[in-house]
C-alpha cells in the first residue's frame, strides 16, 4: 500500500509532525470519484465504525419494535459513546426492556471517555478509595453490547456466549456486513475488538458501499433518522462524527471507528467518503477529515465555522 501525506504540522517553518493515509469518496455504483493515497483495495480492519451495520439487524429481527425501543435507545446501540449519565442511562433502559442486566453485558469496564463524568465519580468514590464505580456501562461500547442482546433475546439465542465467532448472532452480522458492503462473507476477515466483539476486515471502498446500501434502505429508515436526530448519543460533544451530524443538522451522518477511521454519507447526492490516518491520531482524523468535506463541497463556510465555535 502506498499512502499520502494528508496532514503535516509545521512550527515556523520546519515540520514537527507529519500523518499519512488515505482518503477515498465513493458512490452506490462503487464509482472512485476522489482520492489521495493507493489502499491498493486491501483489507483493514472495519472497527466501530461497523455499528451502524451491526445495529441494523435490532430492526430486522424485530427487536426494536417486540421491546418498544426508541430512537435515542437505537443511536446508542451504533455509537462510540463517551459514557455520560445521559448514553448509560439508554443503555439501562435497553436491558431493562429486554429483561437483562449489567452483568449480560460482555464489553468490560473502563472509565468514561467523557472527562467532566469521569471526573465526577472519581471525586465522589476518591475518599474511600472506591474507583468501582465504573462499571461496564460507561465502556464506549455498551450500546453496541446491549443491541447484541436484544437480538439474541428475540431470536431465544444463547446469551452467555453471544461474542463466539460461531454463535448464531456474529454468523448473522458477518453475512448482513457481507450483504451491505457487496463483498464475499468468505472473504471477510475476523479478529477480536477492544471490547471483545468479533471485528470485520474488508477494503474501505466496501465500508464506504456498506453505509451507502444501508443509510439509503428505505426499510432502515428509522436507524438513519436515529443518526441524524441523536448525534450526541452517536459520539458525544467534541467528538468528530457527532460534531458533522450537528454541524449539518443530519445532512450529513458520519461515524468513527478506532485507530483514525471516519466514514462519512452525505445524504444529498447518495455519496461516502472514508478517510484513514495510518498512525491514528485524532486531531489528524479531524484536520484531514473536515478539509475533505469542504474540499468536496459537502460543507458550508457556515457549517465549518460551528466546529470552531
């Protein structure tokens, strides 16, 4: 693979830091129309930014009308949250309705990634020395874990064991990640995510015909209106696919995925962009990501003024 210099930062006139990686925009029809650096159409590793793809199936299954979720309680399930009061509490609510609990949930605990939360328990918990009060609900992926389990409750799937490569419920995201991204199920290769979830590898022009497939399917309509009406719940504030979606007010939908992955639908002309920073630095992400967008004619001057703001 051959990537591009897409940022460098300069100090006076010597260059400090330099990010490479690539950028490709793509359309319905898989039609290249933009792009920076040779991927060489291999595969790399899809991470949260397949949520969206996972979640879908909270639809197909019946899930999201048999528990009466709603959409606040669909965003979570597709985000990379930061584990504020508000993204735990839809998380609850999801086990709640389906008859579960914390402890169904199989993503581990970490600290929330929101600091102002994460510095609140801390000074609550700091006099007994008590720091377990994280639990698995602030992981970023709770949602991801708690839509999992509503789909294996509706199906009477076995739920202790709902993260094995052979259960009936990641035979089913394989095949619907296979069908979205127009490339072979048998093609598709699997490792473990942070969060101990089967992750998918695939060429990023699939990823980008995977969000495309699903986003303009009249039949998950309700999963894009969640996006475009909940961006907070997706990210969170600062984050750079939650800060698009508001920007644009849902004109745009975008999601992030770990180590520099964005991906991008403009919902007006039907396109993708996916951008990759190789070393996975975030402000990079941000930087080459925004000036792509505007470079594409996808943002306003208006718009791009709200990400500074």
């Amino acid at each position: 693979m051959k990537p591009e210099l897409l940022v460098e930062i300069k100090r006076g006139q010597i260059t400090e830091k330099q990010h490479f990686g690539f950028i490709i925009a793509v359309d319905k029809n898989e039609n290249i129309f933009f792009k920076k650096g040779d991927d060489e159409n291999g595969k790399f590793w899809f991470r949260s930014a397949a949520k969206p793809l996972q979640a879908s199936l909270i639809l197909k299954s019946g899930a999201y009308n048999k528990f009466n979720l709603n959409s606040q309680e669909l965003a979570v399930c597709c985000a990379s949250h930061t584990g504020t009061g508000e993204h735990v509490l839809h998380v609850q609510s999801i086990l709640h309705k389906i008859g579960l609990g914390e402890a169904n949930l199989k993503c581990g605990v970490h600290e929330p990634i929101d600091k102002q939360t994460r510095d609140s328990i801390i000074s609550c918990t700091y006099k007994d020395a008590d720091f377990s009060a994280f639990s698995q609900l602030h992981n970023n992926c709770s949602g991801k874990h708690a839509g999992m389990l509503a789909v294996c409750v509706m199906n009477n799937w076995e739920l202790a064991n709902y993260l094995d490569f052979d259960h009936p419920l990641q035979k089913k995201i394989k095949k619907t990640i296979a069908k979205f991204c127009n490339f072979s199920e048998d093609e598709i290769e699997l490792e473990r995510d942070g969060c101990s979830a089967p992750v998918h590898a695939l060429p990023y022009i699939k990823m980008g015909v995977g969000y495309l497939n699903l986003f303009f399917d009249s039949e998950y309509a309700i999963l894009k209106k969640a996006f475009q009406e909940n961006p907070v719940l997706i990210g969170g504030n600062g984050r750079l696919d939650t800060e698009i979606i508001k920007a644009t007010s849902g004109r745009l939908i975008s999601k992030v995925g770990a180590e520099g992955l964005c991906i991008t639908v403009n919902t007006e002309n039907e396109q993708a962009l996916i951008v990759k920073i190789l070393d996975a630095d975030p402000k990079a992400r941000f930087l080459a990501t925004i000036r792509t967008l505007r470079e594409l004619g996808w943002i306003s001057e208006k718009e791009l003024h709200l990400f500074y703001c």
